[in-house]
C-alpha cells in the first residue's frame, strides 16, 4: 500500500470522507486519491514522491502555474507584518482599484473569503436593491453550497426546485428557479410565470461545472436583454472565467455587461478569497453604506491580499499570456480529438480559452442534457489510465481542465502521447 493509501485510511476515520471537499475523494473514480506534498510550476507530486503534469490547478487559480516565484515572494513578505488584523490595509485598496480597472462594469469590490461566499453575498445584493425574491439560475451550473443555490430542476421548472442537499429547506429554495443552459425561451418563460419578481438571473458564462460548455451565440446577449426587460440583475459567476479567458474575464471575452461579478480563488492566487463586485449605486447598498448585510473577520486578509494582487498585477503585465495559454488549449483539445478518434473512442472535447473537457459521447455538447450523456465509467477509466501516465485530470466527468501559463509543450505533448495510450486501452 502506497503512503497516499495508508494516510486515506487515516483520513476516513477524522474527515468525512477523508476529505474536505467532496470531489477530492476520488469518489467518481472508484480510487483513493492522492495526498499532495508539494507543487511547482505544472507540476504535482504526491507522498509516494510520484509526480504528475497537473490540470487541475487548484480548481483554476493556479494560472500562472503552481508556487509562482512572485506571488510566493508577495506571501513571504506580508507574513512578516502579521497574519491578521480585522483593520483596513492599504493592499485592500490597491486590489480594488487594480479589479475595477482591469474589470468592465465594476466601480466597486467587497472582498469575502470564497467563491461560495460571493456568490450568496451578491444574490443577497440583488434581493435588497430590487426589492424582489425569486431568482434563476441555470440547471447544472454551480455556484458554491449556500442553501438556495443547492438546487435540482423541479419536474415542472415553473415552479421552484428541490433542495439539491440534505439540510436544505424547501421553504427556502422555493424562491429559486431553474433555467436550462443555452435555451433562452426556458428563461423567459420563467420570467413571463413570475413577473416583476425575479430579482436576478445568475449564470457561469462559460459552463464550467458540467465540463466545459460555452455560451452558445447570442445567449449571454439574450439574458442581458430579458434581464433588462424584466427589470432583473444579471450576475456573472466569474469564480472560473474571471482573470482566466482575459484579464477583464467574460465580461470582455463576450462583450456583454453583468450587473454583478463574483469573483473567487483566482484572485488570491491561491489563497482563500473571493469577491463581488458591481456599480457604485449597487454596491452602497451593502453594509456599512446601505440596508444589504455582510460582513467577515478575516475578509480582506493581508496574506491573501499579498498574493492576489501579486497575481492579477502580474496578469496585467503579461496580458500576451491569454492567447498563449488559449493557444495551449486549443492544442491539446485538438490532439486529445485525434487521439480518441485513432483508437475509435467516442469523444467530444469542448474548449473555450484556457477551459477544456473531454466528454465520453458521440454527439456535440452544448447543453446539460448533452453533457449528462457522458459515460462516465469510462472517464474513471480515462482517468486512472492518465494518472497511472503521471497525468492529474479532474477525478470526475463534470469539471474543467485548466491549463496554465507553466504548462509547456513538453507537458502537452507528454500529456497527449498519454492519452493515445490511454484511449487505446479503453
Ligand atoms: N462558483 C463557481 C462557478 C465555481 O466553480 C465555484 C467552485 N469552483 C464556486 C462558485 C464556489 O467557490 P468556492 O469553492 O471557493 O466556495
């Protein structure tokens, strides 16, 4: 037994799961998941000194790869000064100034301490500037585990969902709403059933959470014209897109305006944060200047503060890196395409910027329904096959890969020459 399994057997019994985070437990792989001791540039390596390309990244904010020497020289220094005060700090100021100038549409950032806490803290937002209940969101979009957004479609989408989680009232999720993805007429509908009560309309731009799927043309324009007719706020889950597909995240990808951004691990470079962001008018809403509630002790946190402006500062100075890691991408998703295809295996690879996914289906995936055809035995396959290649992929069918700026050819084509491997033993 490997030490990665022996410390899993210890885990199981003072974590639930051995883990804390679900998806970490290699559940959807039928495996015991690897214990990481140290990472660098795209590079991981486990307690049994195995070393894997890596693309999962931290779930996304490791874009400039793993232990990247600037944000780790920005840490070391802020650690020096104190780990924490629950004071104002000048860092704070220079991020939201450095967010609301790179970030079309935002005047104003208020720092939480993850993508979960945003997201609720920005629906919350809408809730008290429009005066309205309901929202919508879209079927197998995720926007971290606050209680209304844990929610499956009901089996009539006019109505509200089910709780989508134990503990999770339906007095509450009754209030939210679901959308597919991609189908503009499952909106307006919902919109048309409840008018004048819907205070928002959330979505990740680029599906991130199903595997990767992109906005098909015109949707993210259509939600803005509905969201604008309806008299809703538009948010945009930017946990994933923000800072990844450009440095003005979707907003500037696509060319449509939200009314709120949420932002999450990639603006702290790996350290826990999260932020929403929007107008000056929406944001003095919140507490102290207006009636909307929130608050956090460790939000703002000098560390991370440190390395999150350590990072998008360097974003800002290499913006040539977002066509380099696109075109990384773009490389990769090709080569996995004809790897599958010579070994006759079925798959769809979806990639936008730096975001890809292979899916284990015949047919294009554009929306859930497509995605949820996956087989994803056959991705656990795929999985254990690339790791057993000293590839680290997502343990489970309905995430991304990331790619990062430390990714190089070399991990690419090692990358690939594993998957034409892989894909012929399925
Ligand atoms: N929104 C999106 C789009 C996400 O992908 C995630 C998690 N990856 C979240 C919100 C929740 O973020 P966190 O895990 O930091 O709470």
């Amino acid at each position: 037994m490997g030490r990665s399994e022996q410390l899993f057997e210890q885990a199981v019994k003072v974590l639930p799961g051995g883990v804390n985070s679900p998806v970490r437990a290699y559940r959807a792989v039928g495996m015991a998941p690897r214990f990481i001791t140290r990472a660098e540039g795209p590079f991981l390596w486990d307690e049994d000194g195995e070393k894997y390309i890596d693309y999962v990244c931290s779930w996304g904010p490791m874009i400039l790869g793993h232990n990247h020497p600037v944000v780790r020289e920005a840490v070391e220094k802020a650690v020096k000064d104190g780990l924490s005060f629950g004071a104002p700090t000048r860092r704070e100021v220079e991020i939201a100034q450095l967010m609301v100038e790179l970030v079309p549409n935002i005047e104003m950032v208020r720092m939480v301490n993850s993508g979960t806490e945003a997201v609720m803290s920005a629906v919350r937002l809408a809730r008290g500037a429009t005066g309205r209940d309901k929202i919508i969101k879209f079927e197998g979009c995720y926007h971290g585990h606050s209680d209304c957004l844990l929610v499956n479609a009901g089996s009539s989408a006019l109505a509200g969902g089910h709780p989508s989680s134990a503990g999770v009232p339906e007095d509450i999720v009754k209030h939210t709403l679901t959308a597919q993805f991609n189908d503009l007429s499952s909106v307006e509908a919902l919109l048309d059933a409840w008018p004048g009560q819907v205070a928002c309309v959330i979505v990740e731009p680029v599906a991130a959470n199903m595997g990767v799927v992109g906005p098909a043309p015109g949707f993210l324009e259509g939600l803005r014209k509905l969201c604008d007719k309806s008299g809703a706020l538009l948010i945009f889950d930017e946990v994933i897109t923000g800072f990844r597909l450009a440095l003005g995240g979707a907003q500037a990808y696509f060319g449509v305006k939200a009314d709120l951004v949420t932002f999450g691990k990639i603006i702290g470079g790996g350290m826990p944060v999260g932020a929403y962001c929007g107008s000056r008018a929406l944001m003095e809403q919140v507490a102290p200047c207006g009636p909307v509630y929130q608050a956090g002790t460790l939000s703002g946190n000098p560390v991370a503060m440190a390395a999150g402006l350590a990072q998008l500062t360097y974003l800002k100075d290499h913006p040539e890196l977002y066509d380099d890691i696109a075109a990384k991408a773009a490389w990769l998703a090709g080569r996995l395409r004809k790897a599958a295809e010579a070994a006759g295996v079925p798959v769809a690879v979806n990639q936008i910027g730096s975001l890809l996914s292979p899916f284990f289906t015949p047919t294009e995936v554009t929306a859930f329904v497509d995605a949820k055809g996956s087989d994803v035995g056959r991705y656990a396959k795929y999985f254990q096959g690339m790791l057993r290649h000293g590839v680290a992929l997502a343990p489970a069918q309905f995430e991304a890969m990331f790619v990062s700026a430390a990714h190089t050819q070399a991990e690419l084509e090692a990358t690939a020459r594993a998957a034409d491997a892989v894909f012929a033993a399925l």
